[in-house]
C-alpha cells in the first residue's frame, strides 16, 4: 500500500502567516515532526532576536556603528545652539 505524504505546513492566503493543514490530513507522526521543527525554529528566533537586542542596548557598540552619524549630529547641534547664542546676544 503507498501513501502519499500529506502536506506539511501551508501558507493562507493574503497574509503569508502559517497556517496547519485541514484536520484530519496529517499523521501523529507528521505532527510530532512538525512541533518538533517548529520549536526549532522558535528557538533560532530567539536566539538571534537576543542577540539582536543585546546589540541595539550596547552603548559601545552603538557609538562604533554610527560614528559618523554623532558626529554630524553633534555638529548640527553645535551649530543650532551657537547660532541661538549669537541671535540672543544681538538683541
């Protein structure tokens, strides 16, 4: 006797969000494979959205990553308050 192996996960459509299979349509043991996969990959999320949050909160990193922006920021800033400075000082 062949069987055709159900589907595995589907998407439904308009959103791209997993959907399950119709009940009914899958074996305990493609279930059990399913959860087991899915706990995988809920796994690796976590870990690189750790890891993503470890980085986005370290202040030292941050500052080595967007050096050149603080710096344009810093010389903006430097600017505005020299100017209202030098505005207040006319008057």
């Amino acid at each position: 006797m062949t069987t055709t192996p159900a589907p595995t996960t589907t998407t439904s459509s308009g959103n791209g969000r997993w959907a399950p299979p119709a009940p009914g349509t899958r074996s305990a043991d493609q279930i059990k494979t399913d959860i087991v996969r899915q706990r995988h990959e809920l796994s690796r999320s976590v870990d690189a959205l750790r890891t993503r949050w470890s980085q986005a909160t370290d202040l030292g990193h941050q500052i080595r990553e967007h050096k050149t922006e603080l710096l344009v920021g810093a010389a903006v800033v430097g600017f505005l308050v020299g100017g209202a400075i030098a505005l207040g000082r006319r008057r």
